[in-house]
C-alpha cells in the first residue's frame, strides 16, 4: 500500500440527463428551435436542435399553470398557483450564441384566481390570459398593463386565439362600421405590427376568440372592446381553437367528442364533425385545407376542411397515459409537436401531406422524435450496442427507453431528409420497447450489446433484438410461466471464440441462456439457442424452462452469471446469497452475514487478483462474490469456502446496486488496486478499495435514492440513475488528478528552492512575493526576523532595510492584506511579536488612510473569509496586551531600580566602616 501514497481516486460529472417536462404547459418559438416547458415550478428553455438545456427559469415556489412565449422567442410570460404573472426578457448570451440570458422585467397579479390558459399574438406584443374567474384580459407585453377586459363566460377560460380577420363588413350593421371608422385605435392598439396587412387591400380585424368551461365560443372585437358573437354549439369544454385565412373560417374542438367549422363572416356553423373521442386541441394545417385534432386516443388524426372526413388511416388507440393533451404548430415548420400525459413529446413529419389531394388517404404522420420530459423513476440502466454508445433505461414503466449517448449535434432540419430516424445527440430518444404489461423492474445485457433481456411485474420476461445501425428493436421471445413479477434477471456475459460464428454475427446467435428470478422463490433457466424469433411464427409455443428451483424463503431481488457462465448466483430478501451450478442447477454454497434483505450481487470479473480478508483468509484462485444489503453494508466473499473476507460500511441507507470496476490497466490504476462501486438508498455512490476496505471517494449528484448502477466497459466510467429522475455520468479523473497533483508538486518543490536562492542572496522583493504566493509564513517571519535584527539598522529604514522597505510600501491589494493576515497571527504569541510590531509599524507608515479604506471594500481573504476590519481588530487587541505587559515590567524594573540603589549604598557604608 506504500506505492499508493499521494494518488486520489476522483470521479467528476462529466453529462446528465435531466427532465425537462413534468406535465402543464408547453411553448415553441416560430423557428421550431426553442422549446419551453415546465419542471414542477421552474421553467425549462431547450434548444431541440441539440437536446441542450439552455437556461432553467426559477419558479416563485408555486407550480405553473400555463407559460407562453412570443414567435421570436424575446419573451416569456409564466403565470403560476401563487396567483403571480412573470414577464421575461430573453436575449441570447454574450458568451455564448447558444445561451440565453433571461431578466425578469415585471411580476404582475393579472386575476383574482389562477391563470388558466395564455396565448400570444402573432407579432408577439399582446398577451390574452384566461383565469377560473371567468375573464379575458389582454395585455401589452413589453408595457406590462392591461389593454382589454373581457367578461361573459360563466366558468374557467379553456382556450384562447388571436386572429386577424380579413372579411370586409359583411354581418357587421353599417352602424358599427362608421362607428369604428370614427372610434380610433387606442395607443396601445396602434402599437401592433402588422407588415403583411400593408397593401393587401384587404379590411384586417383583430379579434381574439375564447372558449370556456360553459362550452361557448365568444368572439372578442379588440377595436370595439367588446363580444361580437357568442358559438353556442358545443355541449362540454371547449378545449382548442384555430382560425384560417384561407377558409376564413374558425375551427373549436370540444371534450364533447366534436369539431365545429365556422364561418367568420356571419359566425353561423359550417360543418360538424364527430371524432368519438374527447378533444384538447385542434389546428389548421397547408392554407386551411386539413385540420389536425389530438385527443384522449393520443393519435394525431387529419380531417379534411371542405368535407369533414377523417383522411388518416385507422390507428390503433393508445393507452390512458398516452392521451394528447396539445398540439403546437407554426407555418413553414416541417413538423408538428404533440404534448402527451405521459410527459413526453413527439415530433411528426408532414411530409405524407405536402401534396395532400382533396379525397385522398394518408398514413399517419411519421414519428421524427420522441423527447422523454421525465423518466421518472429510474430502476435499472445498461450500456447496449457494441460500441456502447446507447443505453438502456427501465423507468418505472412498462416500455424500456434506448437512450443515445452521442455527442454530435443535429439539426431538425437534417432528420427531416429522413424521417424515419430521429437525431443522435446526447439524451435523445432512439427507440422504445413496448411489449411489457406492467413496471419493468430488472435489465441485463450481453457482452455483444446487441441482446437485452428484461423483466417486469406482469410476471414476463422478454428477449429484446437491437440492431442500432438498422434503428430496429425487437422482442425475440416472451418467456412465461413464473407465478409472480420477476425481480431479477441475467444473462451469460463470455463471449464465444473469436473465430466462431456467434462471435462473427451476434445478431443471428442469441445467447445459450438466460437466468430469472421472481417473488415467487424461484429461480427459472430458459435455453434460448434452440428457440426462434416468435414473431416470425405463426402458433408458436411459449418457451418451457429447462428447470426451475425454489431458491428462497422470499423475494428475489438479484441474479448474476460468472465470467465463465458454470455459475450463477441469487440474492434474496431472506438475507442469503446462494451460488448455484449453471448446468445442474445445484446448490454450491450459501453466503450467510447479511441482516437484511441482499438487493444486490455480482462475481468478480475474470483475472481478478486475489486479496486477503480481515481474519487473514485468501479469495483463492475460484473468484469472488460482492454483495449489498439493506444492513447498509457491502461484503465481499471467497467461492473458496464462501466466506466473508471483507465488510465495507460507510452508506447510511440501504445498499441497493453494487458492481465491480474494471481491472487495472494504467499505471495510475496499477497503484490504485481492485476497486469496487456501489449505490444506496442515501443518494450516494461510493466508490471502494477492495484490498483496505476504504472509500476512495463519494458520489454525490442525486437527490433521491440511486436505484441503477453500471460501469463503461473501456473508460471505467459510471452511470448512475436514480429516483430523482436523472442519470449521472461520472467520468474516472483520477490519472488527470494523479497529474496535476504531481506537476503541482513539483512546481512547488521548484519555487520552494527558488524562495530559498532569493533569501540567501538577499533578493527580497521576488522573496517576499514567492512566500506570499506559496502561503510560507514559516520562511516569511524568518526572512522578516532577520531584517529586524540587521544590526546596525540602516540609516532612515522602517524595518531595518531599507529595499524591504520599498517592498513593503509597494505591494498589490491581495499581497498587502495576506501579509496583514500573517502579522496579525505573528502578534498573538510573545516570541514573534516584536517583529509583527516592526511590521506593522512599516506598514502603517508607508501607506496613506486611503489605502486600508479601499482595501476593506474590494479585498476579502483568509482562510475563513475575514474582513480587514476583524484583522485590524484583532491586531488592535494583541497589540494591547503587549504594551500593558511592557508597561508593567517597566513599573516593576523601578523596584529593581531601588533596591539595587539601596544595596549599593549600603555596601558604601560598610567599605567606609
């Protein structure tokens, strides 16, 4: 262990990927770059291009109730639980052109009770908000001020949209009409761009159409300020709105399962069309020919403007979780967003109806991307693919999510030349597994990556094909037959001969076998050679097991195959590990100590080095067993006579993932020894020695309990997932920190000798700043002792020399006020005081009242952030106490003085006599 002296295991968060959405509202820009969506009380701004997080908004520590953002994206407005409306100011950053810099510009109260809905207008400069009292307000932007009040609903405001009506007076009595001639805009009215309407010849009406809890549509003139038509057609909420130009019609969509087309010339109905399924938005797509409706099926559906017809083929319908709850689109975007109850977002191509012919048909719009706003809670992850640059995450839902972990950017722009595959950057969504009825709750891997195994609480487990380079993920088999979920899964991690076949082409050779253990006590081998792809058969027969053993008392939390697939082992909530023959399916051994329920086990990796125990016991040459419980401990075991050498405590919650880190390879790990992981109930992950049983460092990125642990294959970095809905990257810096901590050692060693050169030749200027910088106050009050002691002092100097003096009386701020911090602790003790007084009096000499004025406000330092006022303080104290002890001896030499005045005397006399 001597060789280790001086090298420190770190690990740095290197990427996260984080929720940005977690149910409300959601914003796009007109670019189709910038995303906005809600995050409990903060906001989140993404760019979509990238998947980067741009800027997270602080919340006032009430949940939003909806946000908007204006086309340009120059403004966000969030109105939120505490009856609260935050205007912002957005402007790309300085520093960077893919950063934002958000200034908050006004906090408003906009309604008597919670904002419902907002919407913005489509120059972004009057905002309509809708409250559950019932009122419309619009406001002007960047004035902040009320410019519209608009009251005749009789419940929550549902839906709102700004629109520009270009029909001339028809419906509208000639009355009204002079009366608008003479009635002017008001200032605020005036302010609205408007650069298309110049010269279009055309009579442009602002109008804002809301639609209310009573399942009325009213029609707000904002010239007139005041209702021009009330729809009363729909018979529940009404949920969407969306006006066209071109049809120069207004389409509502309802809960009440239905679609209305009005005409905005007289506001009588045009067509009503039922969609058999609640609605909560509804929008008009190529020049008002299609209108795109997404509902409680949470399918995107397309009907036909002129006739009403659904021209989108029969789509299966999704779950309850799946249920669209908005459906964001801006002319020119090549695609269309829709928001799900599930928090997550989808993007859909609109090429199928770029050429859209009146009766024709349509498949359903492409999927382009699939954003996860959260993942929840996550239970387990692994790396899959060969080149590992995918990964794996169970969620705390019944579909498994394959996650990208590239670091190129694209661009929607680029995934738009094919639709049929999203982009890579780092977090993307890449593929789903669906096929689960309920939570999956375990995951494993094989050593190709291209074979993932999964079981979940539906009593099932499944056999997943991934094939990246072909963006195909499919279920090769479904095994069946345990009574109860599954809590534990594994599969064979050796990897065949180089020559072989399977070895050549994994895709076409499963592995032998998988391993599934369940709440039921029993642990199940399914051979997986001889089986085929089930969905390439017509009355295939479920997998049998090849045999099953009841392993436990309880629960099954783990199982884990050896590196050479003769073993398996099994971990269990009756706090007992048992070791198992593959073939056999025998028991080898039972590892008892735990005193509670073992979540987690793993076998040391092949060549693992041998270590001794803590009573002195060998691992031996057949391996290793590491195992985390819910005592709070790790233990590691010898397969020799399945005993534990070592205990490993240091977590303060249960241990519930525990795995080995790769072998050492590089010199750095070469000194650093065996090293294992492990993750806890706590929040941490802590990293451990496993020859001395020490932490070598702690992991501290969660908020909740980390569920998921893993370790990349090559770089020996971990992943981590918890319940706080994120996965932390941690990348090994421990050969940079070996590094830096050598060079800066031997930086120092060199400045230390250069300090010594210049105090032996007298050099003390560059002496005195090197001391300072290295923080020696050792060498310093032995360079300042010396000084005061020059005898004879040189004519005229404060402190004895005079080219300390000018050192002195030329130092920076930040030089000046450490000297003064080591003066200060020079003047406590008795020895050093006469020199910090010396210094003192220097100091104070050669620098003007101005000086330590300036220094109090721009220098703070020390090792506890003193103030120069603390300093001076306790300078002043010290200093004191010196001058009482002085005045004292002086009175008291007066007594030494006298009696030996009068001893002198006396010896007089008697020399007389």
């Amino acid at each position: 262990m001597a060789s280790k002296a001086g090298i420190k295991t770190t690990f740095e968060p290197e990427k996260t990927i984080q929720p940005i959405y977690t149910g409300g509202s959601v914003a796009l820009d007109a670019t189709g770059r910038i995303l906005v969506t809600c995050l409990g009380e903060d906001v989140v701004i993404t760019d979509l291009n990238t998947g980067e997080q741009l800027v997270r908004v602080e919340g006032d520590g009430e949940s939003i109730t909806t946000l908007a953002l204006t086309p340009s994206a120059s403004h966000l407005i969030t109105c939120s639980r505490s009856l609260s409306m935050r205007i912002y100011s957005l402007r790309p950053s300085l520093a960077s052109t893919s950063r934002f810099t958000v200034e908050l510009t006004r906090t408003l109260k906009p309604h008597s009770s919670p904002v419902i809905i907002s919407a913005i207008d489509r120059t972004g400069t009057l905002l309509a908000t809708g409250g559950a009292d019932a009122v419309v307000k619009v406001w002007d932007i960047r004035g902040g001020y009320i410019t519209h009040t608009f009251r005749g609903h009789s419940g929550i405001i549902s839906a709102l949209h700004f629109f520009e009506s270009s029909s001339t007076s028809r419906g509208i009595s000639n009355g009204d009409s002079q009366k608008g001639q003479r009635k002017s805009w008001s200032q605020t009215d005036d302010k609205i761009e408007d650069p298309d309407a110049v010269g279009d010849g055309l009579d442009r009406q602002f109008r804002l159409a809301s639609g209310g809890e009573d399942g009325k549509v009213r029609i707000w003139d904002l010239r007139k300020r005041k209702s021009i038509s009330v729809l009363d057609s729909h018979v529940a909420i009404v949920r969407g709105l969306d006006y066209s130009t071109q049809e120069n019609a207004l389409v509502s969509a309802s809960r009440d399962k239905t679609t209305i087309l009005w005409d905005a010339s007289s506001w009588k109905i045009r067509r009503v069309s039922p969609a058999l399924e609640g609605l909560e938005s509804v929008a008009f797509l190529s020049n008002g020919s299609i209108i795109v409706t997404g509902g409680e099926s949470g399918r995107i559906r397309i009907w036909e403007t002129q006739t009403g017809r659904e021209v989108t083929h029969e789509q299966v319908v999704g779950g309850e979780d799946e249920g669209i709850i908005n459906v964001i689109y801006h002319d020119k975007l090549p695609f269309i967003l829709s928001v799900h109850a599930d928090q997550t977002l989808l993007l859909h191509s609109l090429a199928p109806i770029g050429g859209f012919v009146a009766g024709a048909s349509v498949e359903p719009l492409p999927l382009i991307r699939r954003i996860s706003g959260t993942y929840d809670e996550i239970i387990d992850l692994a790396y899959v693919s060969p080149d590992k640059s995918l990964l794996a995450l169970a969620t705390n839902s019944e579909d498994i999510k394959i996650v990208s972990l590239a670091t190129s950017d694209s661009s929607l722009e680029e995934t738009e030349n094919d639709a049929t595959t999203g982009p890579h950057y780092f977090g993307a969504d890449v593929g789903l597994l669906c096929g689960h009825e309920d939570i999956v709750i375990c995951l494993d891997v094989d050593w190709s990556g291209h074979w993932l195994a999964t079981g979940a609480k539906d009593n099932t487990a499944r056999l997943w094909r991934l094939d990246p380079s072909a963006s195909s993920y499919t279920c090769y088999e479904v095994f069946t037959g345990h009574a109860e979920s599954l809590g534990a899964i594994s599969l064979p991690r050796t990897a065949p001969p180089i020559d072989s076949a399977a070895y050549c082409d994994p895709l076409e050779h499963p592995p032998k076998f998988l391993f599934t253990g369940s709440q039921d006590r029993t642990v199940k081998r399914w051979d997986v050679s001889k089986m085929k792809d089930y969905t390439s058969l017509k009355g295939h027969k479920a997998p049998r097991a090849t045999y099953t053993r009841k392993a436990h008392d309880k629960d099954i939390n783990a199982i884990d195959v050896n590196y050479n697939a003769t073993m398996f082992a099994s971990a269990s909530q009756d706090r007992t590990v048992k070791i198992w023959s593959t073939e056999e399916g025998e028991v080898q051994g039972v590892l008892r100590g735990h005193r509670r329920g073992v979540w987690s086990v793993r076998f040391a990796p092949k060549e693992t080095p041998t270590i001794s125990g803590d009573s002195g016991a060998s691992s031996g040459s057949r391996g290793l067993v590491l195992t985390g419980s819910g005592d709070k401990s790790v233990k590691i075991w010898s397969l020799v006579d399945y005993s534990c050498l070592r205990t490993l405590e240091g977590h303060t919650n249960s241990v519930l993932k525990v795995i080995w880190m790769n072998l050492p390879k590089s010199e750095v790990r070469e000194q650093c020894g065996l090293q294992l992981a492990s993750a806890g109930g706590d929040g941490l992950v802590k990293v451990w020695d496993a020859n001395s049983g020490e932490v070598e460092c702690t992991l501290d990125n969660h908020e909740d309990r980390v569920w998921a642990l893993t370790v990349h294959p090559t770089t020996n970095s971990i992943v981590s997932g918890s319940g706080d809905s994120t996965v932390t990257f941690w990348t090994d810096t421990s050969s940079a920190t070996f590094a830096a901590t050598t060079a800066a050692s031997t930086a120092r060693v060199e400045q230390d000798q250069q300090l010594q050169n210049y105090t032996r030749v007298g050099d003390y200027r560059p002496a005195i700043t090197l001391a300072l910088q290295l923080n020696h106050p050792a060498r310093l009050l032995a360079l300042f002792t010396s000084v005061t002691n020059t005898a004879p002092p040189e004519d005229g100097s404060l402190c004895g020399v005079k080219a300390v003096d000018e050192v002195l009386g030329t130092l920076t701020e930040e030089q000046l006020f450490a000297l003064l911090l080591r003066v200060r602790d020079w003047n406590t003790n008795v020895r050093t005081a006469p020199v910090a007084q010396r210094l003192l009096w220097t100091i104070v000499k050669s620098y003007p009242a101005t000086t330590f004025t300036d220094l109090r406000k721009n220098v703070k330092g020390g090792v506890r952030g003193e103030s120069l006022k603390e300093v001076l303080e306790a300078l002043k104290a010290y200093t004191q106490r010196h001058y009482r002890r002085i005045e004292e001896l002086v009175d008291e030499s007066y007594l030494v003085e006298y009696t030996l005045r009068e001893m002198d005397e006396l010896a007089f006399t008697a020399l007389r006599a």
